[in-house]
C-alpha cells in the first residue's frame, strides 16, 4: 500500500483548462491536488493560437455566444490578476480582431452568420462588416485581394504558454499542489470519495474534476460522465521576428508579442497524429500572404500540428454526476478564451455554488437527443 493524499478536490488534467479551475479552487481557499500526465501526452496549450475571441461563435446555440462574450469581457482583469499575483506578464492585446474574406461570396456568407447570430443572441453584439477601406484604418498592410471583413472590438490574443506559466504559479502561490508525470491507473467512488490511484499512490478527495482534454472521453465513464470527444487537427507556420506590423489578430494571422507571425488555421480529422503536411502549410501560407503580401519573402523558422478536442457540435461539455456525486467534467476547445470563466463561475459551481445558467445546454445528453 503506497501512500494517501488527501485534498478538497482532485483536479485531472493539467493544460489550460484543467489550471485554469485548478486556480479558481486554490485562488477561494480549498485544498487542491492536479494530476497531470507525462511530457509525451497530448496537449493543446503547447500548440495553441491564443485567440481570445466572440466572433463566429454560437450561431445555433446563443448561449455560447454568450458565455464567451462573458468571458472575454473578464478578461483585462484575469489577466490583470495573474501578473499582479506572479509577475507573468501573458501578452493580453484586446483590440479587436478580424476575420478577412477574399471573394464576395465569403463575404457574404460571413455577414449572414454575423447577422444570425446578433438575432439569436439580441441585445448587443460587438461584431460588424468592414469594407477595405475600414479595415486599412485600422491594419494598413492589407492586401488588395482583401474584400472586407468582420471585425468583433473586444477579440483579442494572449500567449498560450505565458498563460499556462502564470496559472501554474498562481495556482502554488494560493496553496495548490501539482503532480506530473503520473498516469490514472483507476477512479474509485465510495460513501461520497474520490480515490485515484496513480502508479503506488493513492489520491482521495471529495470532489473529483474531469478536465483530461482527450483523456476525458475514457475518464468519464468511470463517474457515471460521458465527454464524447474526438481530436481536430491544425496546422502552424512560424516566421522569423518582424517590426511590429500586425496589431489585431484574425481567425489565421497573428503577431505575438516578440515580433513572430504565426500563421494556421486547418481542420484534419486525423485521428491522434500531430504531424504537418506541406500540402496543408503550403494553403495556410498562401492565403496569409493574399491577406498581407509583405510576408511573401519572409522565413518561415518552424511549423507544428496539435490536436484540439471537440465534440460532436463543437461546443464545450461541463456536467456533473448524478450517480457519483462530486464529480465533474470540463471539455472544450476554447481554452484560452473562456478561461476567465473556468477559473471564476465554473470553479464556483464546483465548490458548490449555483451552476451558471449559460451551461445548462452543454451537458452530454444533448448527443442523444
């Protein structure tokens, strides 16, 4: 028999997602324990864009739409926190950001989901068309091939490994205790506790959160969950540093705060391969260069896939259990931006108060109906 650590609550998965609740829990004074995995495992934070983005989201479901305006408003102070509490500056830029079109029908396509989504949202919604003219305001080296775009004033980006950094040493600063390198062997629930083992360790708590990425599709079940998660892969250019040219980020252009263009956007359904593909790289870089010509000579200095974790609609999954009460699960595959979110109203909710009436629609049932 190895030995027991016992905490409030055990926190499995330790990406983004799962720092982000991890430091809402620690940060309002319970006793935190996250399990993370190897240096080889699946992870979404190392390969992230970093966009802190409403635009485009929620057409069918307006209460997504919702949580993530929510959630980027909350933002400037999240940030503002993070830095204050362990000198991790995160890069936040939250000066809008654009999705730019090529062709008129792309741009029409792209004003008509706008539209649906402000109609099924109501109220205000901070996105809107701009014409080339507009978006040289605003970005003057836009090419001519560029029609128009959308524009949503509160987008922004962060830098996804800064982030996680500064979650990760906030999360100790408030008392919080990370393990990694470990692998859940078995999840046991017995009289309202979680036992983990790990390896010859036993975890045990009272309150169990699911928050795996991928892992979570297998982890579920074990509580009486179900996170039907599949990976979608993107692909990433990287080029050398630039002067500072590109203020607001889009959908597939971003310069972050060393000067570097990162360049991506691709949706592969390949199953657990991370790999590129020059056919791929070879589409995302052509159309960069349509959006702005001055990266035409430019050197790309690395390029990488990772593997989102979406579910079937794309939307998060956030439940607890009715047979394993004191367990949760958190899936999705906006991490950066709705972590404001997952590390106040979420960590909230699973400390045991109100479930925020925006995530009722995220349960996993809604795959059955």
């Amino acid at each position: 028999m190895g030995p027991v650590h016992e905490s409030d609550t055990l926190v499995i998965g330790g990406g983004v997602v799962g720092m982000s609740i991890g430091y809402g829990l620690a940060r309002a004074g319970e006793r935190v324990q996250v399990l993370d995995g190897d240096d080889d495992a699946i992870r979404s934070a190392r390969g992230n864009f970093g966009l802190v983005r409403v635009q485009g989201k929620g057409m069918g479901n307006p209460d997504y739409a919702r949580w993530s305006i929510a959630a980027t408003q909350q933002w400037p102070t999240f940030a503002q926190e993070l830095q204050e509490l362990t000198e991790v500056d995160v890069e936040l830029s939250q000066v809008g950001g654009f999705t730019f079109c090529l062709d008129d029908a792309e741009l029409a396509s792209c004003a008509r989901n706008l539209e649906t989504i402000r109609q099924e949202v109501g109220g205000t919604y901070p996105c809107e068309i701009l014409n080339l003219k507009q978006i040289r305001e605003l970005s003057p080296f836009v090419g001519p091939e560029v029609v128009g775009a959308a524009f949503c004033s509160i987008d922004g980006h962060a830098n996804p490994l800064r982030l996680l950094h500064a979650l990760v040493q906030g999360f100790k600063n408030k008392g919080g205790s990370l393990l990694s390198g470990v692998h859940v062997d078995h999840i046991d629930y017995r009289a309202g506790e979680f036992r983990v083992r790990t390896g010859d360790s036993d975890y045990v708590a009272g309150k169990l959160v699911l928050a795996a990425g991928l892992g979570n599709r297998h982890l579920a079940p074990k509580v009486g969950l179900e996170a039907p998660v599949q990976p979608n892969r993107g692909q990433i250019l990287v080029t050398e540093r630039l002067q500072p040219f590109l203020r607001h980020p889009s959908l597939t252009v971003r310069q972050t705060g060393e000067g570097v263009v990162q360049i991506g956007v691709s949706h592969e359904d390949v199953g657990l391969d991370e790999g590129t593909t020059i056919t791929q790289l070879s589409e995302i870089a052509d159309r960069a260069v349509r959006y702005f010509p001055l990266l035409k000579d430019v050197n790309v200095v690395r390029t990488w896939g990772a593997l989102r974790v979406m579910s079937p609609d794309g939307l998060p999954i956030y439940q607890s259990s009715s047979t394993c009460p004191g367990a949760f699960v958190a899936s999705c595959h906006s991490g950066i931006t709705l972590a404001a979110q997952h590390a106040g109203v979420i960590a909230d909710w699973i400390r045991g108060g109100t479930k925020p009436a925006l995530i009722n629609s995220f349960n996993a049932e809604r795959f059955h109906v």
